[in-house]
C-alpha cells in the first residue's frame, strides 16, 4: 500500500470535519444570536412597561433573563482571554 495515497484518503476523510458549516451557522453565531435575541425581548419588555404599564412581574422575569445572559458572555470572554493568555506564555 502506497503511503501517499493512504494520507490523501485520511486527509479527504478529515477535511469534510473541519470544514465549515454551508448555512454559515455554528455553535457560536447561535449563542450570539440567541444572546441579542434575548436583549431585545428584554428591552422591548422594558419599553412595554415604561410606556403601557406591562405587567412588573414580566420586567423582572426579562431583567434576570438579561443579567443571567451578560453573565454568561462575561464568562465565556474570560475562558476565551486566558485560553489566549495561556497560548501566549506557551515556548516555542
């Protein structure tokens, strides 16, 4: 068996696994997405009840629902700063 086309056919095999999604979509734009989605119910909440009097229970539901979503991409930024950070102080 020659060795060349023994890696070409791991290569073919492996190339469709890291290849990005057709829709443009990943794990990340989904969470970004779902992120501003979840701000803007929050705000148009906020809107409602500065304006037509909405239910305060419903503001309170959308302020923890928006707080629990800051929360997470702070974390999620602090993981991706140290991952870098951690790459950084890697010798070459």
């Amino acid at each position: 068996m020659d060795i060349s086309s023994l890696v070409a056919q791991n290569y073919a095999a492996s190339k469709t696994a890291t290849a990005p999604d057709a829709a443009g979509g990943g794990a990340l734009v989904g969470a970004a997405q779902d992120f501003m989605s979840t701000l803007r119910a929050s705000e148009n909440t906020a809107m409602q009840a500065m304006t037509a009097g909405t239910d305060p229970h419903a503001l309170v539901a959308a302020l923890a629902q928006t707080e629990l979503a800051v929360q997470t991409a702070v974390t999620v930024r602090d993981r991706v700063v140290e991952a870098y950070q951690e790459i950084l102080r890697m010798p070459v």
